[in-house]
C-alpha cells in the first residue's frame, strides 16, 4: 500500500515540478505570476509527501543508503521522480 502510494506521490510531485518550471518561465517572459503562485504551493506540500514517503517506504523498497540519496536528490532534478518510479520502486 504504500509503494503504491508512493508511487502516485513521486509522479504528482514530478509532472508538478515541471509544471512549476513552466510558470516560471511564464513569470519572468509574461510578466504573469499567478501560475507560480498556484504551484508553488502545491509543488511544495507534494515534495513534503514525497520526502516523508522516501523515509517510509525505504526499508519496504529495500533501499539502502545510497539508494535512498539517489531517490532524495532525485526530487530535485526534472523528470527524476518520473524515474524513481519506474526504475527503483518494486512492484507492490
């Protein structure tokens, strides 16, 4: 169950990460922040779950040390999460 959860957390923080990096651009080539000033807010809450979630699921996922650095910085890169997902989550 919560790998599972985990896995809806990290493609909602991803896909709200770039839609972030998207209305930054929007702000500073438009002069328009309203778009980050929505996302802002709800990107930041999701990369709190997410973080939280890494810790949780980490003795499930069998993640060690290392593995669990790479999914933290992960949350920091563009399309990282999208790869967490994929490639080092277990099938729950």
């Amino acid at each position: 169950m919560q790998l599972t959860t985990f896995r809806w957390v990290a493609v909602a923080e991803a896909a709200s990460f770039l839609a972030l990096l998207v209305a930054t651009f929007v702000k500073y080539s438009r002069d328009n922040e309203i778009g980050v000033e929505l996302l802002g807010p709800i990107h930041g809450v999701l990369w709190l779950a997410y973080v939280g979630l890494v810790f949780a699921v980490r003795s499930t996922a069998r993640w060690g040390v290392m593995s669990t650095l790479v999914v933290l910085i992960a949350s920091i890169i563009p399309f990282g999460a999208f790869v967490v997902e994929r490639r080092m989550v277990p099938p729950a």
